[in-house]
C-alpha cells in the first residue's frame, strides 16, 4: 500500500493558487511573491473585508474575494466564483488563523471555540471542499487532475507552549486532519496534502493577530516567574522578535515545494527555530518512550505483530524528506 505523498507533484504553467487570509502577514507576501516570481501563475487572493486586500485590481492574474472561512456559505460562495472565473484550483494555502493567549482556565467557551471555528474548521471545510474540485473540477478545464493543499500550522502544531493552549490544540488538530486526509486519497488523484511548519515570523502574530482572552490573566497565575508569564512578556518585547524570520523567506520556500517536482512532505518546518526546536521535541519523544520501554515490551508482541496498522501497511509518518 502506497503512503502519502509518494509520487512527486509538477505544478501547471499556468496554476491557479487560492489563499486564505491575504490581508497582512504570510498570506500577503505569498501573493505579492507569486505574482511578481510567477506571472504566469493565477492568484485568488481572499480576505474577511476584501477592500483591505493591497494587490492591483487591473492584474487578470489576480481574483479578489470576500471570504469568511467560519461560513460555509462564504466558502461556497468564493469557490464558485473562482471556479467561474479561473475553471479550476491548483493550490490550496489554508492561511487564515489568529491567536489566544492568556490562562487556559481562564477562557470562555465562546472565544475558545471562534478560535476552533478560524484555526481547524475553516481548514476543515475548505479541504474537503477542495478536494472534490481537484479531483473532478480541475481535469473537465482541461488542466492536470489532482493538486496541493498546504496548510499553513506551526512548529506549534507539533509542540505546546504556555499560555496558548488553544492555538495549539488548533495547530495539533490541523496537523492530524492533514495526515490522515493525505493518507486517505488515493494516489492516483494526485492530491497531496501537507503541513507548513514557520518559526517565529515577522508578521503580526505577536501583535494585532494576537487576542487576549477577554477574561484577562486568573489570579492564581501572576507570579512573573511562571511559564507562561515569561513566554508572552519575550513575545511582548519587539527585540526578541528580530531574529524571527522575513515573510518573504518563509513564501519562498513555500512556493518551493510546489515547485521543485518532487515529492510534498507531510510536515514542513521552516526556520531555524522551528527545525530545531522540533528536533529537540522528537529527542524529548524519543526518551520518554525509552522510559516506559519495560511497560511496552510487556504487551503481547505477537498480537501486535498482526494489528490492524500492519496488516494494511500504514507506517510510521516521516518529518522530511
């Protein structure tokens, strides 16, 4: 049985590229790079409010819509019309996603959901959506059956941080959807599904991207010594973020891995910080499975020989190439 992402991807001459959250930040720099890199390239380029999209409209390559990924009314909307306009899509970047910081106890329901709702659902109904257009929609204009869905998480979809429980529970639940989706579709579709991994970039994720929970800081957390103090005061602090990468390093190897006619990883990670930190986190795995080593190998290691994952040859995902 073939794994995901086996076969390698050629992207069209003249693909057609919809993003999500355009307005600032990753989604920004994708479209100004592809646009400027690759006129041939088409760009459906998307936001909440369209008239905060900064891109020329007198550019054929480039579709501005209104899109609201919480409404599934909205995303059927925009991909109608960008099927009426370019007849298929080739590259899917779910970008859209904010920030919640603050004490987990702390947080209602409602502004952890909303963040649910942007973060994994958004992804959620733009893939499957997306799938069935690439599978179907794409070969009948003429184009290549099959696509790529990138979808834009973190090194905090593989790692937890204080203080962001919700994110990444976002990130983590991106993460997972994206393998099993990818390990799903069969081969010949062609579709590959992968998970973009940044560091710490220079966009607005710190900043105006970043919501408080509205019930502000629980007491029983205020010591400046505990973790999540001294993690949101270092992203607080404009010099730290110095180090954080450009966006327009980060949408270059983005539109690499689409464009190098090879295969598409499952997971991405892009950064210094974020290759390192999740090599850390895998050396962290790695010793405490040494640790409960004696509570595993008391299972019944001949059961397991014949479970279910081995029988239809599902293996072990892989980090890169």
């Amino acid at each position: 049985m073939d794994g995901p992402n086996t076969k390698p991807y050629h992207i069209p001459t003249d693909a057609v590229w919809f993003i999500t959250g355009c307005s600032s930040g990753i989604g920004q720099s994708l479209v100004h790079h592809i646009t400027t890199h690759h006129p041939t390239h088409r760009v459906v380029a998307t936001a909440r409010n369209p008239a905060s999209l900064s891109f020329p409209t007198t550019n054929a390559n480039i579709l501005l819509l209104a899109l609201d990924v919480t409404s599934q009314t909205s995303i059927d909307a925009a991909l109608q019309k960008t099927l009426a306009h370019f007849h298929r899509i080739d590259i899917l970047v779910n970008n859209a996603g904010y920030t919640l910081v603050g004490d987990t106890e702390a947080a209602s329901d409602a502004e952890a959901r909303a963040l649910l709702d942007t973060n994994f659902w958004g992804v959620v109904d733009l893939t499957k959506r997306m799938l069935r257009i690439m599978r179907e929609e794409n070969p009948r204009s003429g184009g290549p059956q099959g696509g790529v869905i990138l979808n834009v998480s973190s090194m905090g979809g593989f790692i937890g941080f204080p203080g962001s429980a919700f994110y990444h529970a976002s990130k983590f639940a991106v993460e997972g959807f994206t393998e099993a989706v990818a390990r799903e579709v069969p081969v010949e579709w062609n579709i590959h599904l992968c998970n973009i991994e940044p560091g710490g970039v220079k966009t607005n994720y710190a900043t105006t991207s970043l919501k408080t929970m509205v019930n502000g800081r629980h007491p029983a957390y205020d010591h400046p010594g505990y973790p999540a103090n001294a993690l949101l005061a270092y992203m607080g602090q404009e010099e730290n973020r110095r180090a954080w990468a450009e966006p327009q390093a980060v949408v270059r190897a983005i539109v690499e891995i689409v464009n190098r006619g090879r295969r598409i990883p499952i997971r991405v990670p892009l950064g210094a910080d974020a290759f390192g930190m999740i090599a850390m986190e895998l050396e962290s795995i790695q010793k405490d499975l040494e640790e409960v080593r004696e509570l595993y190998d008391a299972v019944d290691l001949e059961a397991l020989s014949t479970s279910w994952y081995i029988r239809i040859g599902v293996t072990a995902p892989r980090l890169l190439d």
